[in-house]
C-alpha cells in the first residue's frame, strides 16, 4: 500500500510542477489555488509513505515520477522538446525507479 501511496504522491507531484507553469508567477488565483493542494496532497502522502519505506528509495521515487511525468506532460501540453537523448535519458529514470522498487524490500 505504500508504494501505491508514493506513486500517487508523485502523480500530485507532477500536478503542482505542471501547475506552476499555469500560475503565471501565482497571479493567477485558480491555478495558485490547485498548485497549492496539489503541493500539500504531495509531501503529506509521501510523508505516509515515508513511515514504512526508507527515505532515499522513497524521496528518489517521489522526484522520479514528477520529473518524467513532468517532462511529458511538458512535451505533450507546451511542445517542449522530444529528440531523442531526452526521451532516452527520461527511460533511464524510470528504469532507475524501477531498479529501486526491486532493490527495496517490500
């Protein structure tokens, strides 16, 4: 379950990352407002997370997941880049976070 937990943790994460995008400078008040929650939803369920998974595999997943899915989101919303290296080098995290998840016990 909390592995599940930190998953969703980072899914949140990308959502405060993408959001900052929308804030404007947090000017504007809805998108400042859900990049808050997001923000908050974030570091409180990895937080939980935390409790029974160790720190460094935990924090490491959490930042893993908002940066590729971050990176996405950037490619598929804002036409951010997408050559190759860059798609290699976001593989390479996830098979980091993979690498990490079959390295911890559960």
């Amino acid at each position: 379950m909390n592995w599940f937990i930190l998953v969703i943790a980072g899914l949140f994460e990308i959502g405060w990352a993408v959001g900052l995008k929308y804030t404007e400078g947090f000017t504007r008040p809805w998108p400042t407002i859900a990049t808050v929650f997001s923000m908050i939803i974030s570091l409180g369920l990895l937080g939980v997370a935390m409790k029974a998974l160790p720190m460094g595999t935990a924090y490491a997943i959490w930042v893993g997941v908002g940066a590729v899915g971050t990176a996405i989101l950037g490619i598929v919303l804002l036409g951010e880049s997408a050559n190759p290296l860059r798609l290699l080098s976001l593989g390479l995290i996830v098979a980091g976070i993979v690498g990490l998840k079959l390295a911890t016990p559960a």
